[in-house]
C-alpha cells in the first residue's frame, strides 16, 4: 500500500513510518518541520520505497495515496500555544485539506485526536461517549477545541461525502525521540535529571496522567486503522499516576539526589486523566504491555545518548599538530 503519514518527521509520526516501512508499505512523509526533525527518518531517506515532503497542511497537496494516518499538529502545550492561530489553522484547514485528499482518492483517513478533546473531564475514566468539560476560549483552547472540530469535519466528511474514516483519541504518549525542549512532562523530567537540575512539578504534582508508551500506541494506531470500526477509539495506558509519583519515579532511575522545584499549575491543566480502553480492547484486541518502569528506561537510554552525542559535539576536543 502507499501510505501518506502528515507530522511523521514528529515523535509519533516517527515511530509510526518505522513500522509502516519494515512491513514493506510505500510511505509518504509530509511535514513543515515545526516540531519535526529530519533525523527522525534519516534511515528511510535512500529508501526506493520512501518520500519525504516538506509542506504545510494548511496548504492544499494532490498525491495518490491509499491510507492517510493524520498526524500532523504540535502536541506540547509549549509548542501549540506559541502560535496558537496557527494551530487552530492546522488543526481546522489542515484537516480539511488531508480530508479533502481523503475524498478525491478514495483513501482511507485515520486522524490524531486527543484526550484533550475531553478537557477537564467530569467523568472518570473517560469513555468514548462523554462529551467533555473544555474552556473555548482558555490557552488549551486552540489545540482542544481544534482537534474537536477536526473530530467533527471527520465524520461530517464520512457522512457527507463517504470518506473511510477512523478516529483515535491519543493519551499522553512518550518514548525515546522526543524533543529535549519538547515541554512536556516526560522530557521535562527525564532532562532535568540527566542534567542535575531540578525537576520542576507544576501545581502540587497531584494532578494525574496515564502514560503510554510509543511502540504500544502505534500498534494501536495500525490495528485501529485496519480495522472496520470508525471510531472514535481512546489509545492510552490505563495506568495512571500522580504527576510528583512520575517525578519520583524519574529521580529514583536517574538521580536520586535530584531535587524537585514547584511551579505555578498552567491556566485549565486538567486534574486527573485515565483512558477506559474497553473499545480498543474488544474491538481491536488491543491493550498496552509496556509498564512505566520499562518504558522510562528506554526513554532515559535515549535521551542520555542523545545528550552525549550533543555536548561531544559542541565541545570539540582540541588536538595539537
Ligand atoms: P510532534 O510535535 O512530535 O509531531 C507533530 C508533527 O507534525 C511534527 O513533525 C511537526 O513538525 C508536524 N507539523 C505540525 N504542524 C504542521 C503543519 N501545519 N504541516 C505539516 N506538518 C506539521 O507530536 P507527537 O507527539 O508526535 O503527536 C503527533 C500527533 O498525535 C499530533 O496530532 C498530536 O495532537 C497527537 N497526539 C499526541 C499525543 C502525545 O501524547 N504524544 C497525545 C494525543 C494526541
Ligand atoms: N484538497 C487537497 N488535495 C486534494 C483534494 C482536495 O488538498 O487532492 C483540498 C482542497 O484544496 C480543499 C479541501 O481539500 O481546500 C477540501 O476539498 P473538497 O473537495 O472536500 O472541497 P472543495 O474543494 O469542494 O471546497
Ligand atoms: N508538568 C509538570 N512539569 C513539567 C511539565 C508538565 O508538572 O515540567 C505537568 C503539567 O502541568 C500537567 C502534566 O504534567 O499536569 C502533563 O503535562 P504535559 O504537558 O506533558 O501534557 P498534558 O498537560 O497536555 O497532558
């Protein structure tokens, strides 16, 4: 099959085109390089079977494509809300365009949604039916509420038009790849304590997430994908954790004696998140078999190579004639 993946130059994107190429499908990477790296397929670049495009999905693209995994929007709260007009842009006109590529091609259409869909959820664990609680107009709101309406022009496009599609609703993910300024509390921990400064927990770190790690969700993505269930499907681990217990589960694998500093808790930061996974495991036979513990521990390797990697390069050692 050829297969368009929009942000798979991303962390997920990344990891996604991995599996996609090893299984011998014709990938298509279309990025603009936001929170993307080139280094993230560097290994697929000579690839006969593999393309990279550097565009916006805000702008209109004809290609001839099968399946469309759309991945494309930064998902750091530090990234999406640095120009939030443009997310909403990416999330609204980007959608529309890749939904509009969906149609003319006949191809099948699996878009990234969120758990942040749900907000500041008043129902827990968050099942598939519940509405949500999101602010339309906090500094959450352009990512929320984009990827809302990207929901919504996904079934409209489906029931309009006919379009195959499929929705996940993601939950907080995280592995090796991630970006060292990415902001999110995963990296955020993991450098702070490779670098022996302190761990900055926001609020008093009682607010919870259920972390998922990276090979678990695209296994999930790829099912749900190949599957006859349009959605929408929450992909999470259901194992869920206080934000000062992942600190602490940092600090005790890298470095003990690493401090822990409180900030102020971010405008709308949700209090509690926990995905009910009962659909993706009926439906898709479907359930995450990375524990934290184990998925931190290849997300740390990761990030300590790539940190080394990073000062030998900056402080050259000085050779004499
Ligand atoms: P990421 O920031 O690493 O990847 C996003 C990719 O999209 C980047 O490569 C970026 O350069 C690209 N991009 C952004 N705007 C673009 C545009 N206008 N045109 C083309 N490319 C653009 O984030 P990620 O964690 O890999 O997330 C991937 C997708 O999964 C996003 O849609 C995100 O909303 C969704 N998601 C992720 C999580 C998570 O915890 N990682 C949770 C829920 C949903
Ligand atoms: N689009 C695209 N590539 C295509 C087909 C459509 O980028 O191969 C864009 C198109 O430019 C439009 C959007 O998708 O902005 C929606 O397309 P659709 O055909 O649904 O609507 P229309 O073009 O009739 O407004
Ligand atoms: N967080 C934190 N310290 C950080 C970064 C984030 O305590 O350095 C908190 C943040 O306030 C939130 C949780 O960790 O309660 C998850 O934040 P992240 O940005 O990773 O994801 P999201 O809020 O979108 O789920």
């Amino acid at each position: 099959m050829r297969i368009l993946v929009t942000g798979g130059a991303g962390f997920i994107g990344s990891h996604l085109i991995d599996r996609l190429m090893t299984a011998g499908h014709e990938v298509i990477c279309l990025d603009n390089f936001y929170t993307g790296r080139k280094q993230n397929v560097l290994k697929w670049m000579d690839h006969p079977y593999f393309d990279c495009i550097r565009h916006d999905v805000t702008e209109p693209i004809r290609l001839e494509v099968d399946q469309i995994y759309h991945l494309a929007c930064p998902a750091s709260p530090v990234h999406y809300q640095y120009n939030p007009v443009k997310t909403i842009k990416t999330n609204v006109i980007g959608t529309l365009n890749m939904l509009g590529l969906a149609k003319r091609v006949k191809a099948r259409f699996l878009l990234a949604s969120t758990s942040e869909i749900y907000g500041d959820p008043l129902v827990h664990p968050q099942t598939e039916d519940y509405w949500g609680n999101v602010n339309t107009i906090g500094i959450r709101s352009c990512y929320d509420e984009g990827k809302r309406v990207a929901e919504t022009l996904s079934f409209d496009y489906h029931r309009q038009n006919n379009v195959d599609i499929r929705v996940a609703r993601i939950f907080n993910t995280y592995g090796p790849r991630m970006l060292e300024n990415d902001g999110r509390v995963v990296s955020n921990f993991v450098v702070q304590a490779l670098q022996g400064i302190p761990l900055t927990v926001y609020g008093t770190g009682s607010q919870t997430r259920s972390f998922c790690y990276v090979s678990d969700l695209v296994d999930g993505l790829i099912r749900l994908m190949n599957s006859d269930y349009v959605g929408p499907v929450n992909l999470g681990n259901p194992d869920e954790y206080t934000i000062l217990e992942l600190a602490q589960a940092v600090q005790t694998m890298v470095n003990p004696d690493a401090e822990l500093v409180y900030k102020p808790l971010p405008q709308d930061d949700p209090q509690r998140r926990q995905p009910d996974i009962t659909k993706a495991k009926t439906l898709l036979h479907w359930s995450p078999t990375v524990p934290l513990q184990e998925g931190l521990t290849r997300t740390i390797a990761d990030f300590r190579q790539r940190m080394e990697e990073t000062n030998a390069t900056a402080t050259p050692s000085v050779t004499s004639a």
